[in-house]
C-alpha cells in the first residue's frame, strides 16, 4: 500500500509491518498488557475503571499460549520485533459491512515517530481486503492526540463526537469517533500511488 508523504520518521515506519502472532512474542505481550502500570494504560480508554482492565487483560494473556492466532487480532512488528497490536470487531449486525478497529503500540518510547500511522494504515488496508467492512471506525477520547492525529493523517474524518462523556482524573473530556470508507480509502491509496 501507500502512505501519505509525510510521516514522522520514514525511516522507522519503513520497518512497520503486522502479522500474526508467533510463540516468541508471548514473553512481550505478557510484559505490556499484565502490567497495570504500563504507560499505554492513561491513553487506552483510560476512563475504564482500573481494575476491570486489569482483570480483563491478565484473562487476555492467560489464555494466548492455548489459544491459536485471531485473525482479527495481529501483532505489529518493528523490524522484527513485536511492538504493539492492532484488533477489530465487527459492529451488529454481523455481515452489516461496519468494523471498529483498535491500536496499541506498547513502549512510549515508540510513540510519535510514524509506528501507529504505519501499522494503522495497513489494518485498514488488511480489513477492506480480509472483511466485507463497507466503512471502519476508531473510537478513542479527545485527549488522545496521538491517536486522533494519525487517523486525521491518513485520511479519517471525524464521525462523531459526544461531547464532556469521558470522565479521566476529575476531567471531563469527548468521546470521539473517526471513520474511513472502503471507497474512499481505495481512492486515496490509487491517487497516491506512483504510475
Ligand atoms: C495512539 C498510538 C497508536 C499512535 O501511534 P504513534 O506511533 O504514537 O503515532 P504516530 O507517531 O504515527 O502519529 C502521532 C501523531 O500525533 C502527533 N503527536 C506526537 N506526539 C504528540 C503529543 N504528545 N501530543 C499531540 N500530538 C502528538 C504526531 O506529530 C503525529 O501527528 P502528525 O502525523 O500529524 O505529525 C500510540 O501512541 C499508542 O499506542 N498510544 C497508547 C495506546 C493508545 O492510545 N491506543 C489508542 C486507543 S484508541
């Protein structure tokens, strides 16, 4: 696929693929996603209580070394090295074309040089070629910069935003959902594409 001109670093976002799970990732996905005090915790729908997410992610790594690769599920790699993972589900009813689509890069140290922009251009391209999705969504919180801005870059709108609902420390802050079109995507990716 292509991606839009400007990315943080092209360097870095060059080495961005996703792919499936492989058994020598478990050790890094047990590290990010059991620790409660991980960074990624205050960004990702931080406005759920602590302790649920807690419970709901340790259930998550319980059961990854049983459960076979999710094809809705991949992991991000960098440069060969898993660094993140990018999910969706489909929105009811099934077979209704909407897809809503998640992100998550582990280390802050990664965060702000075109990893997300990267791996979350080619989750949509790998949704609208793997899925019947008619139209795909993220839905995050405006305080959420970082994921706001690389939807906006690779061509999101804002879909909808409900305003003051999400409550992080004593703050009241948006909910915010963004979406892309099959159509629109496949356009901007044949009109950026070199001849
Ligand atoms: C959200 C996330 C996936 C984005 O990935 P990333 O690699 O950090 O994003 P990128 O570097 O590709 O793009 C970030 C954009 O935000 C901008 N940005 C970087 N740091 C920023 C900051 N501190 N404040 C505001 N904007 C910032 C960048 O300039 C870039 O915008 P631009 O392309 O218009 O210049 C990643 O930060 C992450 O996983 N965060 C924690 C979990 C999370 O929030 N997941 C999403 C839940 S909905």
């Amino acid at each position: 696929m292509t991606l839009p001109p400007s990315l943080s670093d092209p360097a870095l976002s060059d080495k961005v693929s996703i792919r499936g799970r492989r058994p020598r990732d478990l050790p890094t996905l047990r590290r990010w996603l059991a620790d409660p005090e991980a960074a990624w915790r205050r960004w990702d729908a931080p406005y759920f209580h602590a302790a649920s997410t807690t419970a709901v992610m340790q259930a998550y790594v319980d059961q990854l070394a049983s459960r076979p690769p999710d094809p809705d599920e991949r992991v991000i790699d960098l440069g060969g090295v898993c660094v993140g993972m990018v999910n969706r589900s489909e929105e009811a009813p099934a077979g209704g074309g909407w897809w809503d689509l998640g992100i998550l890069v582990y280390d802050p140290a990664h965060w702000g040089r075109g990893v997300g922009t990267r791996a979350l251009g080619l989750w949509v391209t790998a949704t609208f070629e793997e899925t019947n999705a008619h139209v795909v969504t993220f839905t995050t919180w405006s305080g959420n910069e970082r994921m706001i801005r690389a939807a906006l870059r690779l061509g999101f709108r804002e879909a909808g935003r409900v305003r003051e609902a999400r409550v992080i420390e004593g703050r009241r802050y948006d909910s915010v959902r963004l979406d892309m079109l099959c159509a629109d995507w496949e356009r901007a990716q044949r009109e950026t594409s070199v001849p």
